[in-house]
C-alpha cells in the first residue's frame, strides 16, 4: 500500500526550491565584482556615564549595500545586522564583563531589514517593534540607530574617571543568518561582508 504523503515534507522542499529560485535569479549579480567598497561608516558614537554608574549608548551609521545584496533583499531575503558593544576599560571591570558574555548575548541589538514588494516599503525590526521607510536609504539610517541604550551592571563606571573608560562598538552584517545559499557566497565575496569594524565610543559624563 503506498504510502501519503508527508506534508511536512513537501512544505519543506518547497522553501528549499523557493530559495534556490532566488539565487539562480541573482547568480549573474554575484559574479559581478563591485565597482568600490561598500561599507557601514559611523556618524554618533555617544557614550554617557549615568549617575548610577551605567554607561548610556547612542549611535547612528551610514550604510552602502552592494547591488547585489539590494537586489537579493528586493528579491526577499531579509538582512540582519547586529549592533555590540565591548568595554575594554577599565581592565578588571572589562575582564568581567567579557566572562559574563561567554554565555550571554545581551550586549547585541539586532536590526532586520526586509522589503515588502506589496506596498514598494521598507521595514527594519528590533524585537518586537518594526517601522516602515518608503526608501531604503532611509531604511538604512534606522538600522543601528540607538538612543540613550543603558548597558552594564549598577556601579559598574561610578569610581572611574572618563578618561579611563573605553567601549567600543561595532555595526555588521550577520551572514550567518542569510539562506543557505547566500552564507557560501559571503564566505568567498567582500561584497556580502558588511562591517564598520569596531569604533571608540565618545565617553562623557
């Protein structure tokens, strides 16, 4: 007796032939080599020492995609980005922090761009809280755009003069959230590795 049909199954070769539709359909873009760099630079980079002893975050990028990774989010890949920050000093407060974070994630926000071709919008996504764009160069402006971000423990900087302080911060492309197909591209093209590279927070109190 033959057996039914799993629909799980065909559910799920079906997602698989969606994505490789995708890429057949952007394979003549990868192979194009970018005409110049694309990259995320830093325009606010804000950290505030807060009377607690908190340090508060602001920060603003401007980010360029390559054609091809604009071609593949119009064709309904969805981009996501990460945002982290690392204290660096003070040296016994910073070694703290980073054996904290060996199993936590909490000093990452994550930003997903995707396109919605029904109504011609951008949306970015932090969380549970999404805004719409009409462009994407405005859509790209929300992604890693953060204020007055409260991070680390209570009385964490309350003893540290400013000059001691150091954070960094770092916007990126996380490839390893793209479909399958587009993870291999962006081991093996500089056009899918989009990173500002890790930036001195300006500290104040």
């Amino acid at each position: 007796m033959p057996s039914s049909p799993n629909p799980k199954a065909h559910k799920k070769s079906a997602g698989c032939f969606r994505w490789l539709g995708v890429f057949c359909c952007l394979l003549p873009l990868l192979a194009v080599p970018a005409a110049h760099a694309e990259s995320i630079r830093s325009t606010r980079l804000d950290g505030k020492i807060l009377n607690n002893g908190q340090l508060s975050i602001s920060t603003r990028f401007v980010t360029e995609l390559p054609e091809q990774l604009e071609d593949a989010l119009k064709q309904g890949v969805s981009l996501d980005f990460a945002l982290t920050y690392q204290l660096e000093r003070p040296t016994l407060a910073s070694y703290r922090f980073k054996l904290s974070h060996l199993v936590s994630d909490n000093n990452t926000v994550n930003y997903r761009l995707s396109y919605h071709p029904l109504t011609s919008r951008y949306r970015v996504t932090v969380g549970t809280y999404s805004s719409e764009y009409s462009s994407l160069s405005t859509a790209l402006k929300a992604v890693g755009a953060i204020a007055n971000w409260s991070v680390l423990e209570a009385g964490t900087l309350s003893d540290t003069p400013q000059y001691e302080v150091k954070v960094n911060v770092r916007l990126s492309l996380s490839t390893t959230k793209l479909p399958k197909p587009f993870q291999i591209n962006a081991l093996t093209s500089r056009n899918w590795s989009l990173d500002s590279g890790w930036r001195d927070l300006n500290i104040h109190r």
